[in-house]
C-alpha cells in the first residue's frame, strides 16, 4: 500500500486512499499477484457514493456480480499479466501529466480507466447495460456543474506580494494548525477586531500549506475562498440559501479534502435572519443544514468574526463553538509590534523607493496610540506608515528618507484632526506650562478656580496621573455668567487649538428616562439603533476635547449613572457594544444648584470659606457620593464684582475691534475708559454675571456702529470715539476722518 501511495504521488482525495487500500484487499482476498485496473475498478464502486449516485447503480448488483463472475473465474494467462501491468503504468503516468497540480478523485480515476479500454471493465459495463460514451456523458456533466457552482460561489488563492511572509504571530499560528489537526471539532474561527491581524494569519498559514511545512493531516490541502457576495447577491426568498448550501457543499464532497475560507462569516448567518425569533421552525431547520456541513469530516472551515457578532450569533440556539475552535486574536505586544512594522517596513520601502528609519517606526506607533483610537495594532500603525509615504512621494519626491512631516499629515487625513490641533496637542508641555497665565488673561474675577483647574492638568498631561481616566473632571459651581463655560471654551483652544474641540451638552434636554439613548444610542431592538450615540458619536470623532455637561443637576439619574464609568475607566461602552475612550478628554459639570439671590447675599454676609462650605454641602446632598468622589474637584465660581466687569467689557470691544478689522471695514474704535466704568456699573447684577454687560455693549457700541456703516460708505479710515456725556448721563460717539501723511 506506501508503495501505491509513493507511486501516485498526487494530490489526492483520502477516497482515493481508500479505493487503493480497497483493490489492494481484493487483489490479497482472491489471491491475485498484482493488483489490477479492474481491482481499481470495483474499488472504485465500492467506496465512492457520488459514482454510485452518478451512474444510478444499485450497490447489491455490484455485490452480485462480483461474487458470481470476475474473482471467481478470473484466469490470467502470461500476457494479460504483462499487458495490465503495461496499463497500471501507463494510469499512473498519464494521471500525473493530468493532474498534477489538482485534487485527484474517483471520478478522475474512472475516466483514466475507461481510457484504457479494459476487456473486464468493458465486461463490466455490458453486465449493468451501460457504455462507455454514456459513462464519459454522465461524468463530465457532472463536473461541469461543479465547476460552474465553485466558480459562482468560491475563488482559489491567489499569492499576493503582501501576504509572502509571515507576519511575526508564531503563537497565533500555531495554535491554528494545532487545532486544524484535531480528529474532532476541526474547524477554526478566529475572533478578533478589524485590523489585528486575523487575514494575515490565515495567508501566513496557507502559505505554510502549500509549502506542505504543516503536519501530514494538512498536506496537500485544496484552498478555497468563499465568494459571500455571491450567496447574498442570490438569495432572494425563503430557502434560496438553503438550495445555494445544499448544491456548495455537494460539490465539496467530490474533492475530499478541502480547506474553505470564510472571511466575517457572520454575513452568511445573518442570512438566515438567526435573529428573527418569528419564524423559530425555519431558522432551526436552517440551522441544522449548517450543523450538517461544520460536522463534515472532508470539509475544514477557516472564519473570522469580531467580538460583536459573534454575541449576536450566540443570542440564538446555534452555538458557535460546538462546531469551531475559537481562537482569540489579541493586539500584538510591544516588542511584536515593532518587530512586524520592521517586516512590514521593508515591503513599503520597496514599493515607494522610500527608506523609513526605526526612529520613525516608534513614532508612528506613538502616534497611532494617540489618535486612532478607534482602530487596532498593527492595522492602524500600517496604515499610517503607507499614508506617510503616498504624501511624501506626491509632495516632496527628491527626499529618499521619509520625514515626519508627511507622518502628521498623514495622521490629520486618518484621524479627522487639523493638523495644528495635532501640533498643539504634541507641544502639550510648553502649553500646560503656560495655560494658566493665559487663562487668567482672558478670565476674570476666578483666579482661584483657574489655579486649581491648572494643577491638576499639569500632573495629567505630566503622566503622573492614571492613565484609564479622564485628564480631569470637575463641577464648576457659581451664578450664570461667571464664566464656567468660558473657561471650558478656552481650555480647548489653548490646550486642543480651537474652541470648537469642545463638546457641549445642554443637560436640560436630557431629563427624561428614555433621554439615556440620546446620548449612548438606541438599544437593540429599537429604531435607530446602530445609528450612534450624541456623547459616544461626538468623543468618537473628537478624541482631544473638553467636554462640557452644563446644568448637570437637570439631567435624569440615570445619565448620572454612565458618568460614573467615564470618570472611573476614562471609556463608555455604547449601546451597539463598541467602547469609547474618554482618556483624552477635559470633563466639565456646570450647576448653579440653589443659586438665588439670597444665597449670594449669605456671601457678603460671611467669609468665602464658610460660603463654599456651605455649597458643597448642598451638591453633596444632591448628588450621589460615588459620583462626587470619582472628581477631582469641586470649584465654586465667585460672583463677578464692579472691576471685573470693566476687565470683561474691555476684552469684549478689543473682540468688536478685530472684528471690524477682519470684515475690512475701515472704523478704528477708542473707547474712552469711564464708557467701560459706565457700562459695567449699568450691567452689574451678581446674579447674571457678565451676560447682561455683553448685551448692553450691543445696544450701546455694536448698534450705532452697524447704523453708521450702514449710512456711510467708508472708502477712507475713520476713527469712532465713544465718551460719556455726564450731564444727559448716556454714552455718545462721534466720526472723525483719518488724515494720512
């Protein structure tokens, strides 16, 4: 038998193991010496259920008339001896011309045998009332449509350039060929995130195959890829897919010896709507239709699936490892990583004539760490390096080195970021340093508050806080315009490069039980789910931002209670399961819980210590403690007085300043000193803050401008002064000409 086996040397089906074991028994049982191309023959019957099905010849009939005629009276002379020696050669020559780079199988086999226009075989056939022409007829119709059904609904592996070497992850493959080696339970899913490296496992381990540097079992193993566009292209009504499987798999069972790929193989059970529980009956039977071929001891399954699906497929009764051996595919380790992008490195170098040095390598992993937290090593880093290259080479060609310059460019284009955001947030230790000088520049009256805020991003963005957790999170407690969602703005634009890297929420909009989906998303089972969440979709895209949460008392508990993962974990998990990191964001709570004129009297009355002793006590009776203790802090915003509002009204109309400068609008202002004195005693009320300053400076300053640049075309400079007017008590203005030398 190793004889015959060593002699074919083909890529075979284990059928064809077996018909060869089978002709050599019969050869030994009516003592033949040599095994002949009719042993082969009635083998071939006896152990092939597809040639039997084909030829529609009934198993008893071939008993019987082995029995009654061909080993019984079966007389070889010299020359029949050496003439059906001549004709095994003559088979094994011409099925290894044949088929040499494909799978071997019986009905090959029989093919090969009608071909030799044996006197027993063709004896054969006139006892069951067939002949050849009808037999080549039958056979080669057959394979016809099997080749037509794995052309529509399956590809061959094509070697690609990027899938040549194994990509480092000798555990992971490992574990995949243990597994595909088993005697039982010998498919394989591997599970995993997009972009860990499930597909280039799967290439590295069918390379390994067809280098037949795998153990025995998996030796000359025929590799297919499942075409899922086909099968949902194709399935239009109820039982289409069943129709499509039944006639696949059939097909499967002619080559014996099959690996199939089934990339996100939770398309093809989706198919079968697993999740509709209305048809419970249907989706079973169906169900079982794919037990039948997981359970398929000729045919071994590949498929990937993420995290989320594979909870998805596990809600119904089919069961995803009763039939697959899951293998968990992690991001790579430090070390692995590096050691992959050093692999992957020379393959881009090549491709763009490009040399990319180790240095770079560890800044594109920091970088990829930083800001595409959406995506998973080593995709993510891969694809920032392969970015980096398209931009040098389409605007700086001469350069053989790639520089990381192109690198940021390339992250801003991935990640949604303007690429002076990302230089802000890189320059982090000389804007930290600075930003409470810069703050107490344009923030009035809360030097304290400034103070405390600062200190503690300092030791964030140091490192000497955890990492898991937000940069910072506070309730900024004090009277409306005070300036808590001011500092919020400009936080963002000192630290992330522009106030619009704030993300605000009007929590008064959020008071109702069912206001929770607005933020994380709609459950399951409801529409709009997997639409997104406000709060998860908005830090999904922005994940350098100060978020502000403003009037936080109005929210519904509820909300509340999702705060306490953000605040603890520095991540949320949304309501479609994927997890959002918060580690990189600013928190703000804004209230102004019992904030009333009587409670700013009581701080005029007493000391500002007993004042905010006695505000804390009332946020420590309304809010939860486990909420309150997962804060940095609680700041209490001081009321603004008489000279603080002179200060805001004098940052305001430098504002209106630039702004007419920027509309080229040729108006310089001067704005005399006692206008702003005027302007914030007529604006002060400690309950409101510098709201009401901001609207007297547009009935009083912005008003008559706007009037008069109505009225007059300006073609030449001017400049407007306003004064008061201290016996009619109000502001006046007027126009003057700029005389240029």
């Amino acid at each position: 038998m190793l004889l015959l086996k060593s002699i074919f040397n083909l890529n075979c089906t284990k059928e064809i193991f077996n018909i060869l074991l089978s002709a050599e028994k019969l050869s030994i049982k009516y003592s033949h010496k040599y095994i002949e191309p009719i042993h082969l023959f009635i083998s071939i019957f006896l152990n092939s259920n597809i040639v039997i099905s084909l030829l529609n010849i009934n198993l008893n009939v071939i008993n019987l008339i082995i029995k009654k005629f061909f080993f019984k009276n079966l007389i070889l002379n010299t020359n029949i001896k050496n003439k059906t020696l001549f004709s095994i050669n003559s088979l094994i020559i011409l099925s290894k011309n044949l088929y040499k780079n494909k799978i071997f199988n019986s009905l090959d086999l029989i093919i090969l045998l009608l071909k030799e226009n044996n006197y027993l075989i063709n004896k054969f056939w006139e006892f069951l009332s067939l002949n050849n022409y009808y037999i080549y007829n039958i056979i080669n119709n057959y394979k016809y449509n099997i080749s037509n059904i794995l052309d529509k609904y399956t590809f061959n592996y094509q070697p690609n350039f990027k899938h040549n070497n194994l990509i480092i992850r000798n555990f992971e493959l490992n574990l995949c060929i243990e597994n595909l080696s088993k005697n039982i339970k010998k498919n394989i899913l591997l599970i995993g995130n997009n972009g860990v490296g499930r597909s280039s496992i799967i290439y590295s381990l069918i390379n390994k195959i067809i280098k037949n540097n795998v153990p025995d079992c998996l030796k000359n193993k025929e590799i297919k890829f499942l075409n899922l566009l086909n099968f949902i292209k194709n399935s239009h009504y109820k039982g289409d897919l069943e129709e499509q499987l039944e006639i696949l798999f059939n097909a499967f069972k002619n080559h014996g010896n099959l690996l199939l790929i089934c990339f996100d193989i939770h398309y093809l059970f989706n198919l079968f709507n697993i999740q509709n529980y209305s048809d419970q009956e249907y989706n079973l039977s169906s169900l079982n239709l794919f037990k039948k071929y997981f359970e398929n001891p000729n045919i071994q399954i590949i498929g990937t699936l993420n995290y989320k699906d594979l909870l998805k497929q596990n809600k119904f009764d089919f069961k995803i490892e009763n039939f697959f051996n899951i293998i968990t595919i992690e991001e790579p380790k430090e070390k692995e990583l590096f050691d992959i992008l050093m692999l992957s490195k020379l393959k881009l170098e090549y491709f763009y004539n490009l040399k990319i040095t180790p240095k770079l390598i560890y800044k594109t992993i920091d970088l990829s760490y930083k800001y595409l937290k959406n995506k998973y090593f080593p995709n993510k880093a891969l694809e920032l390096l392969d970015n980096a290259c398209i931009k040098q080479l389409k605007f700086n060609k001469n350069n053989k080195y790639l520089n990381d310059f192109y690198l940021y460019k390339a992250l801003s284009f991935l990640s949604n970021l303007p690429e002076n955001i990302i230089n802000q947030i890189n320059n982090k230790n000389s804007n930290i340093i600075n930003l409470e000088n810069k703050l107490k520049k344009v923030i009035f009256g809360q030097n304290k508050a400034i103070e405390l805020i600062s200190n503690t991003l300092k030791i964030s963005f140091l490192g000497l806080k955890e990492k898991n957790k937000p940069l910072g999170s506070w309730i900024l407690w004090g009277p409306s315009g005070t300036g808590k969602t001011e500092i919020a703005k400009k936080i963002a634009y000192f630290l992330f490069g522009s106030e619009k890297e704030m993300i605000r929420f009007d929590m008064s909009e959020y008071m109702e039980k069912h206001s929770l989906s607005k933020l994380i998303g709609t459950p399951p089972g409801y529409v709009g789910y997997g639409e997104g969440g406000q709060l998860t979709e908005a830090v999904n895209k922005k994940p350098y931002s100060v978020i502000l949460f403003d009037e936080i008392e109005k929210a519904h508990e509820d909300i509340n209670n999702i705060m306490l993962q953000i605040l603890d974990d520095g991540r949320l998990t949304d309501s479609s399961g994927k997890y959002i990191d918060f580690s990189h964001t600013i928190i703000f709570f804004t209230s102004n819980l019992g904030c009333s004129q009587n409670t700013l009297n009581k701080l005029f009355i007493n000391s500002k210590k007993n004042f905010s002793n006695s505000i804390k006590k009332a946020i420590d009776k309304y809010f939860k403690p486990e909420f309150l203790n997962r804060l940095d802090d609680i700041i209490i915003f001081n009321p603004l007085n008489l000279q603080n509002l002179i200060y805001i009204s004098t940052k305001f109309l430098n504002q209106l300043q630039k702004q007419l400068i920027n509309n080229n609008n040729l108006i310089n202002l001067y704005i005399n000193y006692n206008v702003k004195i005027f302007l914030a005693k007529i604006a002060y009320n400690p309950l409101y803050g510098a709201r009401p300053l901001k609207r007297f400076i547009e009935v009083l300053i912005e008003k008559p401008i706007t009037d008069l640049l109505i009225k007059f075309n300006f073609r030449k400079p001017h400049i407007i002064s306003f004064n008061i007017d201290n016996k009619l008590n109000k502001i006046i203005y007027n126009i003057k000409k700029i005389i240029l030398n």
